[in-house]
C-alpha cells in the first residue's frame, strides 16, 4: 500500500509542471489591448490643417449699428475687425479723447449697438480675403450692398460698411455671413454666422 508522503510527492510535481506550462502559455500568447475605434479616429485628426497650412489664426472683431432705427430713415452696420499689432492704433498716433467711445470702449456710446465674436481661419496666407455677405428678408430692409471682400490686414483696423433701409414697423432679422473668398477654384470656405435682431420704429415726429 502507498505512503501518504507518495502521494503528496505526485501531486507536488504536478503542481510544478502545471505552473510551468501556465508562465510560458503567458508569455507566447499576451492577451490583446483592446483600443477604442473612436479614441483612435480622434486623435489622428487633432490638430489637423489643410493642405497648406501652418497655424491656426483668431481675429476679434465687433459689430455695431444706430441704436434706434426707423422706417425709411438709413441706418450704418459696421463690421470692424481690430488691428492685432501690439498697442494697435493709438500707440503709433498716440491717443484721442475721441477714442474712448469710437474706438477704446465702443460700448460706452449710447448710440451706439455693440456685438463682439471672432472669426478663426487656418493659415495659408497670414492676410487672407474675407468676405462679409448681409442677408435680410425683402420686406424688412433694402440693403445699398450686400456683400464686402477685403484683405483683412493685421497691422490695421479693417472695417466692412454697410448702409440697409429700413421697410416698415417690425422687428427684422438681419444675418452676417464671414467666409474665405474663393480662390485658384477653391470654393468659398464659411466661417462663422452672426444672426442681429433689429427693432424697426416709425419716426415719432411725422413731418407735414
């Protein structure tokens, strides 16, 4: 008859030879890493740039408009993107008093509605062309013009005019477009969409 210690001998060596086959099966066969499709995607387009460019470049801008507008009497929307260079206008000229509301702290004037926002482009050329379109409903204005295209400068203020004649009492929807101009048959590129609330009154002295 077998000793006990036999048998614990027999289930020692076994033991061994199972735990040597389980580190090499470890080894040969990792198990996979599991990466997310969408992680993958992600990253691979961070940061991209077309063809072409080098940088990414924000500009500010402001809108302003009359405060009040009446039927039938035109009124002026501006677009106004600011100049970038370090101390801008009034370092080189030195500043005015006049400054202050038209151009320091245009928010101040009472006359005056303001709206800032920026654009941002990527960089094929430092000082692209760029296209402001106004769009209103027939009924609501009559615009002089209704598309601009400048070379948006850097080292000044560049500014889109505008002059619209108000129709009737209402309320009217006015919508700014900022896009790239076309170019070497590229397609206009659209950069941002600036929807304006414009309240329309009638002249409160009517003129006999």
């Amino acid at each position: 008859m077998l000793s006990a210690g036999w048998f614990l001998g027999i289930f020692f060596f076994i033991f061994i030879f199972a735990a040597i086959g389980f580190i090499l099966a470890t080894k040969t066969n990792p198990p996979p890493t599991q990466t997310s499709s969408e992680t993958v995607a992600r990253g691979s387009n961070e940061g991209r740039l077309p063809d072409g460019a080098t940088s990414r470049i924000r500009r500010a801008y402001r809108i302003e408009r009359d405060a009040q507008v009446y039927v039938n009497y035109p009124f002026g929307l501006r677009v106004v993107f600011f100049d970038e260079t370090p101390g801008g206008a009034k370092a080189r000229r030195g500043f005015q008093e006049s400054d202050y509301v038209r151009w320091a702290a245009p928010d101040a004037d009472p006359h005056l509605i303001v709206q800032h926002g920026s654009i941002e482009y990527a960089a094929e050329e430092p000082e692209p062309v760029v296209r402001l379109e106004l769009k209103c409903a027939a009924e609501s204005f009559e615009p002089t013009q209704t598309t601009v295209e400048q070379t948006l400068r850097r080292n000044r203020e560049t500014v889109y005019a505008f002059w619209l004649n108000p129709c009737k009492e209402q309320t009217g929807s006015l919508t700014v477009v900022f896009s790239r101009a076309a170019s070497d048959g590229q397609p206009i590129r659209e950069l941002a969409t600036v929807p304006l609330s414009v309240p329309i009154e009638n002249f409160p002295i009517r003129l006999r």
